[in-house]
C-alpha cells in the first residue's frame, strides 16, 4: 500500500535524483506535469507551512498531486504547523520530503515514512566524491576537493583554509553555501559506510544548524566555520 508522507534524510545535492526517482517511483512523469510541485527552500518558515497547506488543498488536474520539498532547514513552528497536514492530506495527495538528518521534530517525524530507495548524487563518483565538473572556487579548486582537505585537515590547518575562502567576498555566501553542500556530502558517505554512527549523525545535524544560520541577514561566515572546524570529526 503507497504511503501518503516520505522522509529522505540528506545533502540538498540530492533533490535532483530525488525529484527524478519520485517522478518515476510515483508515476508523475512529463516535463510539465501540473500535479507536480517541486520547490527548494534554504529556510522553512511558518509562512512557508500555510502556503504548503493552502496549496494541497486546491483540486489537482489528475486526482493526484506530488509535492517534492528540499528543505535545508526547517523551524519548529512551520513543524508544528504539517502536523496535521501529514497526518490527515487530501485523498491522492503524496509529499516527499529531502531534510538534513536529524532535523524533524518526533512528531513530524512520526507520520512520515523513510524514502524506499537510496540515492545517488547525480554525477557522484562511486567512491562518494563530488565529479570533476562540480562548482569550483575562484582558485579552480572544486568544493568536493576543498570539503576533503577540510575534513582530513587539524583544527589550525582548517582555520588557515577558512580564511582562504572568506578572502574573496565576491558571491561569498554562495560560495560558502556549496562548501556546506560538499562538505555534508561527505560526512553523509561516512554516515552510511559506519552505518549510522553517533559521531556523524551530529556532524550532519550541526551542518544544517549552520546552514540555517547563513540564511540571516548578516551572518558572521568567519564564526559559523570556526565552529565546524572545531566540531566536525577527522575522516
């Protein structure tokens, strides 16, 4: 029986194998399907939860609507607020969330069931790196090979390479952004090859609270690295 609510637990790098294998796995094929909604958000907020709510209640063209949700970060009042929207959605209604891990609230958590597949980054090398044709840095280094350096690296050797990154302040936030990506990219390979490990299920949910932070106005990108530096473990 086809659940109604699904959880994936990872990067955000993964919502393009997710939305491409939810379209297939839940039969929403077609380059323009109405009944598909895909959105990303850095931040979901509040506001975000009731527009969602409003939106799952409009009559869909087919019977049948899929709702694909990146969300990077979530709060605990737009938590609260899919609570009853997961526990009791229109008829023919799916939604298929992509979440840092470790992020929900138990209660949310609790009326979604964990995505029956597990995905790939699309373009991800098998040994669980990022490819060659990932976003590079201003100095030709790709985000995939600066994440490694980090978390190979001691805490005064990833300061020195904070700095490196910060120095340019062009799309900086951006940049900082898809270093985040990168790095969250790995530790979830590590996740998954320790199966489950307390050391990296913290590593990824301290990630995602530093992600959040960077979608305030003026966050301090200097303090907010400084603290991964010295929280996430050595690989």
């Amino acid at each position: 029986m086809q659940h109604h609510a699904y959880i994936y637990e990872g990067s955000q790098d993964l919502l393009e194998s997710l939305v491409a294998d939810a379209k297939k796995r839940f039969t929403f094929e077609g380059d323009h399907n109405p009944d598909l909604h895909v959105e990303s958000y850095e931040k979901f907020l509040l506001d975000n939860a009731h527009e969602l709510t409003r939106d799952a209640q409009l009559k869909s063209v087919s019977g049948r609507s899929l709702f694909i949700l990146g969300l990077a970060s979530i709060n605990s009042q737009a938590q609260q607020a899919l609570l009853k929207l997961f526990e009791e959605p229109q008829e023919g209604i799916i939604f298929v969330l992509l979440v840092p891990h470790g992020i929900l609230l138990p209660t949310l958590r609790s009326r979604l069931m964990a995505y029956p597949e597990k995905l790939k980054l699309a373009g991800q090398k098998s040994s669980g790196l990022l490819s060659e044709s990932s976003l590079h840095d201003s100095a030709g280094q790709t985000f995939a090979q600066q994440a490694l350096a980090f978390l190979k690296a001691p805490y005064k050797t990833r300061s020195t390479q904070i700095a490196a990154l910060l120095k340019e302040e062009e799309n900086i936030k951006e940049r900082v952004r898809d270093f985040l990506s990168a790095i969250e990219v790995l530790v979830y390979a590590k996740l998954e090859s320790t199966k489950g490990s307390k050391e990296y299920r913290e590593a990824l949910a301290d990630i995602a609270k530093v992600r959040d932070y960077l979608g305030d106005t003026a966050p301090s990108l200097k303090m907010l690295l400084e603290h991964l530096a010295a929280t996430l473990p050595t690989i």
